[in-house]
C-alpha cells in the first residue's frame, strides 16, 4: 500500500472485550479496502454480540439468527461531498465460530470481514454471480497484501 488513506475511525465496543481485534488492526484492514478507491473516509465499526446482530439482521435484511458483518451505507445526497462511508456491525461470536468452524486464524477471518463489509458500503456486491466473483477476487487480492491467504479455498 503505497498511498496514504485518510480514515476516521470511530470504534464501537458493545461485546466482550476479550479476544478482539485491536483498533490499529481495524484501521488497518479497512483502509486495506480503500486502497485505490477512496482517499479519504469515515468509517464506524461496532463490534456487536449475537442478539444485537440478530435484532439487525431481522430489522435490516428480514433475516432470523445473527450474520457476521452487516453493512450500512452513508445515504447522503450526491451535493454533499463528505468522506461518510456508513457503519460495519461485526457480530463477536459468528467471527470467531466461523474460524473455529473454517480452521482459520481468527485475526484472519477479522481482516477478512472488515474487508468484506467495507467494500459492501463502497457498493460492491455478491448477489448476482458475476458481482459475486469481481467481490471475491478482490478480496483475496487485498487479502493477500496483508499476508492472509484465500478465504475461499476449501477446508
């Protein structure tokens, strides 16, 4: 990464403290996902336990259960030019389940989910198969340059 990225970060504990990503980590990988994209940004990211990520998920998405990142675009009117880029809410216990469950380092599957959700609130997307795999091939491309390997390599 070669050129510097302005990201405010406004870090939002509302989990167990224990075991969680530092916020120079945090910073770290988002900005990882901003590389070439944006050279400023506001970021929040609220790390959340399962029924907050629950109530979200149904809220938000019409979902039951508790998801891993869920992620909330800035709706601002094109006129105003701010560096918002929205809210990441990264729920605790289905990170670290689905690195238990995956044989991943946690931290990994951490930079991996900052990284998804924020290309989510710089619009990318994995509903349509070709949106699915640009998504994917980036992320294991900005993985890499962190020294975490495919994400989606088969167990």
């Amino acid at each position: 990464m070669n050129t510097a990225i302005e990201l405010e970060l406004d870090l939002q504990i509302a989990c167990n403290a224990e075991n969680l990503p530092t916020e120079q980590d945090l910073r770290l990988w988002a900005t990882a996902a901003l590389q070439g994209l944006r050279d400023d940004a506001e970021l929040s990211i609220r790390l959340i336990d399962e029924s907050e990520s629950a109530e979200l998920n149904m809220q938000y998405r019409q979902k039951i259960g508790s998801t891993n990142v869920l992620s909330f675009p800035a709706d601002l009117p094109p006129e105003l030019e701010l560096p918002l880029l929205g809210d990441l809410a990264i729920c605790k216990q289905v990170v670290e389940r689905e690195a238990a469950d995956q044989h991943k380092a946690c931290l990994d599957h951490w930079a991996h989910m900052v990284i998804h959700g924020t290309l989510h609130l710089l619009g990318y997307d994995h509903i349509e198969d070709d949106e699915a795999e640009e998504m994917e091939t980036l992320e294991i491309a900005l993985l890499k340059t962190l020294n975490i390997s495919n994400p989606y390599t088969p167990i």
